[in-house]
C-alpha cells in the first residue's frame, strides 16, 4: 500500500491509498477514513461502494459522513468502481454506463472484461484482507453500503456473503439488473448472454432465494429521474413481502439521484450500522 494522502477530519484522519491489485491486475486506488478511536484499538469497518462514473472520492467529499463515522467510532472504506490503467477496456463507444467507473462490482466471465474486470472478488476478498494487515479494522465487526450501482453492489455482496457482513444499506440502488437496461447491458456484456446466470447479481432474485435475514435499510427518492426505468424499487418491495423478509424501504418524498439525497439521510444510515456493528 502506498498512502496518497492524509487530511486531520473531525478528530481522525482522511487517506487514500493505491496498490497493486491481484485481481483486477492493475493499480487501485482507495479511501480509507479512520475515526479518532483507532488510534487506540482496532474499530469496526464500513464498507461504502459509489455509483456509475463515480471513483473513491465522490463519497469522501460529498457525503459529509465522517462526521457520524467520528461519533460512533467506525472507519469507512471506499474502493474506486472499477479497475483502471493502461490496458484496462472501456465501453467501444464511451458511455458511462459501461467500462471504466461501472464494473458493476462483479466478476465478469466474457473477454475482453474478464482479465481486469473482478471487482466482486476485489471486494469481497482482496481488499479486506489487505487491510486487516495493514490499518486497526476490525473485520469481525463490518458493514456495506452504497448508492445507485454501488447500491446494487452493497445488497448483492451482502445477500452472497451474511456470514461477512452484519448489515447493509443502500441509496437508489439498481434493485433487478435483470429488468432494467442499465443492468442488462453490464449483465450482457460482462457475463454472457446466458441470463440464467444473471441471477447471481441481482438483489431481487437473491431477496427471494435468501435464508438468512440480515438488518437491510434502502431509501429512495420518489423524484429520482432514473426510479422507474433503472431502479425498480418497487420490485425489491414485492420481493421481500413475498419472501417474509423484513427490511426497511423508505420511500423519500422530493429528494433525487444525488449527494444531496445522500448527505440528507447518511447519519441516519451511519447511526443504523452503528446499532449492530457495536454489539459484541
């Protein structure tokens, strides 16, 4: 790891990080904000995954969520959103909905995605354990969030991986990739054109295919330009009734697709990890 930089942010400190990832085979960038309490012992870890087009620093910079991540004593980690470098494909005619900035946090299968494009395994795996060895994070005790895509990603990892993560949250997040055109272009192109496999990275479908009931909260703006073509969030509502699984969706009157919507509402989402993150 090689520290990009360091800011003193309401009493511990804001860094980013860059180094050479096995999966996605190339350079990674990362933030990582370590409340003031782990500069005494190892602190429970709050994984955050941004949106289309975002890196690691759109959530740092415009969330405001260090503040509530000082109060209740947790760090925030926030990987960028998809392998970057020399080498590393983009979408043939650059839109922002494919390629760099929208991995769409899974492991693709297809070429030429497959090489670089493992930001599931990244997640899940590689950057976890980098950082247990390197910075005082206490992975016993660890969350995941995020917003759009990142919100897909946040529901799906954690739905894959209930013995990983303690909750989950999400804002406006790409409930069914399998039903929205966003969804099925990443799905399409990373994975194949076999949508029986799509499955594996669409919430809906783990929703009803899940045993384990792990603490959700997802909010959603009822102004939101992209709610019912790209989002489907209704559709996660009917899942999860079907499937007598509890979780919180609140539907927010006026707000829509962006940081403003996040910064309202991310002390709300800090304070409900931070109930279950802080049992022993």
């Amino acid at each position: 790891m090689e520290q990009l930089s360091t800011v003193k942010c309401f009493g511990g400190e804001q860094r980013r990080y860059r180094h050479s990832a096995v999966s996605t085979r190339c350079d990674m960038e990362f933030a990582v904000y370590l409340p003031p309490q782990a500069e005494h012992g190892s602190v429970p870890v709050l994984y955050w995954l941004s949106g289309l087009t975002c890196t690691d620093e759109n959530f740092v910079t415009k969330a405001g969520a260090q503040r509530y991540a000082a109060e209740h004593g947790i760090a925030i980690v926030a990987p960028d959103t998809s392998p970057r470098g020399e080498g590393v494909p983009d979408d043939p005619e650059g839109a922002y909905d494919f390629g760099l900035g929208a991995g769409f946090y899974l492991n693709a299968t297809e070429e030429p995605w497959a090489r670089h494009y493992q930001m599931y395994d990244y997640v899940v795996s590689e950057l976890p354990a980098l950082l247990t060895d390197a910075l005082p994070l206490d992975h016993s005790r660890c969350a995941i969030s995020g917003h759009s895509m990142g919100g897909h990603g946040a529901l799906t990892i954690a739905l894959k991986n209930p013995d990983k993560y303690r909750s989950v949250s999400a804002f406006s997040p790409i409930c069914s990739p399998l039903n929205c055109p966003w969804g099925e272009k990443a799905l399409s192109n990373y994975i194949g054109e076999d949508r029986a496999t799509w499955g594996q990275y669409d919430t809906v479908e783990l929703v009803r295919q899940s045993t384990r009931r792990l603490p959700v909260l997802v909010d959603q703006g009822d102004a939101d330009n992209f709610l019912a073509e790209q989002l489907n969030t209704q559709m996660l509502i009917d899942a999860s009734r079907e499937a007598d699984f509890p979780m919180q969706v609140r539907l927010q009157p006026g707000y829509d697709h962006s940081y403003f919507f996040i910064a309202s509402f991310i002390g709300e989402h800090m304070n409900f990890h931070a109930q279950v993150l802080q049992q022993v």
